[in-house]
C-alpha cells in the first residue's frame, strides 16, 4: 500500500491507455480539499485475510484493455446497425 497522488495515478493510467504524451489539465480551483488522502487495505487484510490480486500497474493494464475491447465491440455493432438500415428509409 505505497500512497500516491493523483498526477502519479494519472500519469499510471495514461500510460495504460497507451498515451503517455497527453498532459492533464491542473487547475487548482477546488477549494477545502484534503491536502493529502489515499486509501489503505490494512484493514481488510487484518480483517477478511484478503490480498490484492494485482498491482496498480497491472490491474489499470488490464482494466485499460477491457476498456479498448469494449468500446471496439461497441462501434463494430454501431456500424452494423448503420449498414443494416432498410433502403426505404435512407432517404428519409
């Protein structure tokens, strides 16, 4: 359980999506934020005796490549649904 901010979380993501080069947008509007929070697995692991089944870099690889499986199955279905309109109604 290593504490990390959100830019070192962010840039993780980044580069499991594969596009480290994107810079992400830092604004410092918020107001009454905690300075600093992460969150800790201590407890369910004194608790339940559980144990994360992958690390951080891992676990956003996976769910990056689920992310691009998906939203792949869902334009591949947006495109079939776009071919198979009747010819009636193309000119409508």
């Amino acid at each position: 359980d290593e504490p990390r901010n959100v830019i070192e979380i962010v840039e993780m993501t980044l580069k499991a999506l594969g596009r480290p080069e994107l810079e992400p947008v830092i604004r410092n509007e918020a107001c009454n934020e905690i300075p600093e929070q992460h969150l800790c697995s201590t407890k369910a692991r004194k608790m339940l005796n559980w144990r994360a089944a992958y690390g951080i870099g891992a676990g956003l690889a996976e769910t990056a490549a689920w992310y691009r499986s998906f939203f792949k199955r869902e334009m591949q279905n947006k495109n079939q649904q776009c071919r198979s309109v009747p010819r009636s109604m193309e000119s409508s």
